[in-house]
C-alpha cells in the first residue's frame, strides 16, 4: 500500500527513543525526510545513525521544548533543510514515578505541563503557519491512555495527557478547513525506557523484583489489557505513521487507541 509519504518532511519531537524513535523510522522507511529532536545529543546521534544505515533523510537537532529558542531553532533548521514541514508528531513528554496526590509540590505539576502540555503547544504554534501556507498539514499528538482512563497516581501527569487529548480536538475543528488534520494516538502499556524506569522505580519502592513489578502493574493497574502483554514501540508507531498517510485524509480529530483493551469505555 503506498501511504503517500515519500519526500514529505516530518518532525517527531522527543524522537530519539522509544516511541518517538520508532516513529521516526516507521516514517523513514516510507521515505519521508525525518527531524527528531531531543535533550540527550548522544541519543540523537544513535537514532539518526540508524535512520541513514536505512537510507533515509534525517536532521537531528538538540532542543528542550521547554524553551521557546530551542522550539524556534528547531523549526527554522528543518526549513532550511528540507524547505517545508508536512508533519508535526508531538511526541517528547515526561512521566515521574508513581507517586500519589499528596506527594506532588506545584514545582511538579508546572514541570509536566511545561514538557507535555506547553512543549506541544509551543511546538504546534511554531509550524503551524508554514502548514497554513502550503494548504496542508498532518499533526499527531501522542496523548496516553491516562489521559481518557486515569489511575490514582501521577495525578499531574493524567491531566496534562488529558489536556492534550483536548487540544487536539479543538485544533482539529479550527484548521481542517485549511487542509491540516489534527489527531491524537493514546497508548497504553507500551515497553518503552519510560515504562521501563516507572516499572523499575515501583519495584524499588515496594522492595521487590522487576518482573514481579511488571506483573503486579498488568494486574492491577492494566486489567483490561485483553491481549496480556505490553504493546511494542513499533505497534505504536504505525498508528502514527497511517494517520499522517493519504490513507487516512478523511480522518480528523480522534482519538486513536493502541492498548490493547486497555480503556473500558466504549
């Protein structure tokens, strides 16, 4: 099936692991030329050498989207590389560990918002007139399953991925007419660093392995994950990667599930 996205550019926020990385070359592999960003400049360099072994176009550039310069450098580098901005992943966020409401000062909260909500935002508001000059644009903002069915801890965090969910649809409404869909993908119990560190850390805090951890999570936090096993990075990317296809040009401003069974409402 041709999805349409040879020679269009994409820019995957936060794309240099897990999810993010296999975004970033689930869009390679279909010939796309591929801006990822990220904090860690050695991880960039990892993921953007593994993008041309496959062949593909990449810019890698060091940005945190907590910061405005970074977010305008960011834009104008993939400009002048690649001359336009077909696609916009949202994808960079942050989680911190399982801890509960009391626990969690207002430094905590402004810090996730200012990485998951702001950081999409700020991004969206920076390409969003080179989308509207050219008539066409394809943004996926990854939100979570904790955005639509949140859990008792990480309050901060369910909310901030509730916030995006939202977002999303409103943009979907106020720019459809311009030839630029807005949607979101909402994961759930994908194995990626993320979960892997959060699995790590429950352990930690509960004094036992991280298998048991692993299972413990599944169990009582992921009950309705039918299939009974976390989901994969490229699972969740090929979400991604159909929504930004011409396959999916009538598709505008859902949500998108990849977990398994995870959320029980219909």
């Amino acid at each position: 099936m041709n999805l349409g996205l040879k020679d269009k550019t994409a820019i995957v926020t936060g794309g240099s692991k897990g999810i993010g990385k296999a975004i970033a070359i689930a869009f390679a592999k279909e010939g796309t030329n591929v801006v990822i960003c990220g904090r860690g400049e050695g991880a960039l360099r990892e993921t953007a050498a593994e993008i041309e072994k496959l062949g593909g176009n990449v810019l890698a550039v060091q940005a945190d989207l907590t910061k405005q310069s970074d977010v305008e450098h960011l834009v104008s580098s993939a400009i002048d590389r690649f001359k336009s901005i077909d696609i916009l992943v949202n994808n960079a966020g942050i989680a911190s560990g399982f801890d509960d409401f009391e626990t969690l000062d207002i430094e905590a909260w402004q810090h996730i918002f200012d990485v998951n909500v702001f950081g999409t935002v700020r991004v969206t508001k920076a390409v969003i007139p080179f989308m509207k000059k050219t008539g066409y644009g394809r943004i996926i903002n990854i939100s979570s399953e904790s955005g639509l069915q949140p859990d008792s801890f990480m309050p901060h965090y369910n909310a901030s991925k509730a916030a995006i969910i939202n977002f999303s649809k409103s943009l979907s409404k106020a720019y459809a007419a311009q030839g630029i869909l807005v949607n979101t993908v909402s994961p759930a119990f994908i194995m990626t660093p993320m979960l892997e560190n959060l699995l790590k850390d429950n352990a930690k805090q509960l004094n036992i392995t991280y298998e048991e951890a692993t299972q413990q999570f599944l169990k009582e936090n992921r009950p309705h994950v039918e299939v009974k096993r976390p989901g994969t990075v490229d699972e969740a990317a090929s979400a991604v990667v159909y929504l930004a296809s011409e396959q999916a040009s009538f598709i505008n401003g859902v949500n998108l599930r990849v977990d398994g069974g995870s959320v029980a409402s219909i």
